[in-house]
C-alpha cells in the first residue's frame, strides 16, 4: 500500500531534503536536474510570476519515499518544477520499478479535493527512454483524458570509445583534422586548461564564467539575468560540493578566456553552458579547445557519453554528437 504526502510552497526541500537526493540517484530519469540542489535553485531563483509549487510524495509501507512529483501550477496547467529553458531533462523521480504504481498514486493524488484546482498538464523534456512515455497513455485513457506526446527538442550526445584516439577516428576526417590544428594552435599561443579544484573559491570562478558567458553573444547576455545568475551560484556550489561539477577555463597568460560549465555526474559529462570573450581571443577557437579537452577527461574517467543536452547548434555535430529525443507530455485540456 503506497501513502501520498502532498505539500504546498518550498518547505517541501526541507522537509524532504535528508531523502531526495538518495532516491534522485536511483530514479529511472537520474540527471543533474533531478537534484534537490537544482530543483530548489529552480525554484527559489526562476518561478513564474502568479505560479505556485505543489508536491506529491509517496511512501511504501516501510515509509520509505519511492516517489517524488514535483510541479508547479500556473493558470490552471500543471508543469514539472523547472520546466522551462534552463532545464534539460525532467521527469517524475521514482526508480523504474515503481514507476507504474507511483505514477498511479500521483494522480490519485492530483484528482483528490485537497489538491488545488487544475484543468491540464504539460509535461516537458522527458528523456526518450523514460517509463512515463508509455504509462502516462494509459492512465489518461482510463480517465478519458486527451494526450497528446510531440518531441520538444533534441539533445545530442557521443557515445564515448575507450581512448580519445579511438574518438577522433569515429569522426568526420575534415573535422578530426580541425580539432587537432585547433589544440596545436592554442597550445602554442600558450594557451592552457585549467579546472576548479576542491580548494578553490567557488563564487569567484561562478563570477568569472558568468563575465565570459555575457560576453559571447548579445542573446546570451540578454537571457542571464539576475534569476539565472542566481541558479549558477547557487547549482555550482552544491554540485562542488558533492564533486559533480566541472568547470573549465581556457587560459592565456593571466587571462581567462573561455569557460566551460559542465556535470561530470554519473558517468556522464554533462555540457550546461558555456562562455569566450571572443573580441580578444575569437581567432584561438579556445571554445573547440576546452570541448575537445573536456572529451577527453570524460573518456579518462570511463564515461560512456558526452551529453551536449538541449539544442541543435551545429558545432554539436562537428564533434559527432548524434541526436536523442525529449518529449512534451500534455493531458486535459492542454492536450
């Protein structure tokens, strides 16, 4: 017999924090942005204006938390807690096993008179291999619900061989021979690849990422705003501390001139974002340099992928990432 605990506004990440992370690590969709680290920074920095949190969490019979579904609720749609652009992947956090009875309880839940009124859900970035593809189908025809399942973006990646020789030769031969006149050149301009490490001083490097970031393009200096900076701080400092972020700068002489924000977590290096100051040192492509080099960390440690997560951008496929799916689920009224 599975228990429900429904919980209104924020004090859900205290109350569940012993808990969350334990069961995120064993969920059929265990990605950086399952964390309670992520989920809260979401939350706290980034939710929409009038929108408000509501949580389902559900119990086995040992009282054990199985289940964790966490949504928002805005003009009477109910979407994932951080289901906009920043977020990669989203889904309900249950393990695999559990996911057809969790999924159950959830709606139950959703369709009791203590929960909040709500006329539609739309569920985005479920990764293309999640349970929830196939369950959530099955449980809006037994409430004879519309539902409707589009792709919502793509999300290359390269399954990673065992040596970075191996990698170079399973790509384009064109492209092969750019990534390696690009590592001699920066090398010989001097040009080195440094990582935050355990002691260093976290905000200040967060800082330092963030000033290449806006630097890079007008688009990506209009979208860090305030809310944003916020969820890098606030990410990057639960993430170092739990020794799954990776964050890269390309450097010349003092200077730093790219970085690169990344997840090294669950093996699996995850690109988040990224930033050069391309009026000083555009002509070096330090942003091929540190990706190159970040390729090659990940399959040091015995990764299996490297995840460029969402979006088509060409330069993905010149390091021979090949595209997966997420998904947008939508039931009701949204459908």
């Amino acid at each position: 017999m599975l228990k429900t605990q429904l919980f209104h506004g924020h004090r859900v990440f205290t109350d569940l924090a012993p808990e969350w992370d334990d069961l995120a690590s064993r969920s059929m969709t265990d990605t950086p942005f399952q964390s309670l680290a992520y989920q809260h920074a979401w939350w706290r920095h980034l939710q929409p204006q009038a929108g408000t949190l509501h949580t389902v969490a559900i119990r086995d019979r040992s009282d054990d938390l199985v289940a964790i579904a966490c949504f928002y609720l805005l003009d009477g749609i109910l979407y994932f807690n951080g289901c906009t652009e920043e977020t990669d992947y989203l889904d309900l956090i249950t393990p695999a096993e559990q996911a057809e009875v969790a999924w159950s309880a959830v709606f139950d839940r959703l369709c009791d008179p203590s929960f909040p009124d709500w006329t539609g859900l739309d569920l985005c970035n479920i990764p293309a291999a999640s349970p929830t593809r196939a369950i959530l189908p099955q449980i809006t025809e037994r409430f004879n619900w519309p539902f409707r399942e589009e792709i919502h973006e793509v999300c290359p990646v390269i399954s990673l061989p065992a040596t970075f020789d191996d990698y170079l030769g399973q790509i384009d031969k064109k492209q092969r021979h750019e990534i390696r006149r690009k590592l001699r050149r920066a090398e010989a301009a001097g040009a080195t690849v440094t990582r935050l490490s355990p002691g260093d001083d976290v905000a200040q490097a967060v800082e330092d990422f963030l000033d290449l970031l806006q630097k890079s393009t007008p688009e990506k200096r209009e979208w860090l705003n305030d809310g944003r900076r916020a969820v890098f701080h606030d990410v990057a400092q639960a993430a170092h501390e739990a020794g799954t972020l990776q964050l890269l700068f390309a450097e010349v002489g003092d200077q730093k001139a790219a970085g690169l924000f990344n997840f090294d977590y669950g093996r699996r290096t995850w690109v988040y974002n990224s930033g050069l100051d391309p009026a000083a040192f555009g002509h070096l492509s330090l942003g091929v340099v540190l990706t190159a080099r970040a390729i090659a960390m990940a399959i040091e440690k015995g990764h299996t992928t490297f995840d460029f997560l969402r979006g088509a951008e060409t330069y993905k496929y010149r390091f021979g990432a090949q595209d997966t799916k997420v998904y947008r689920n939508r039931i009701g009224s949204d459908a």
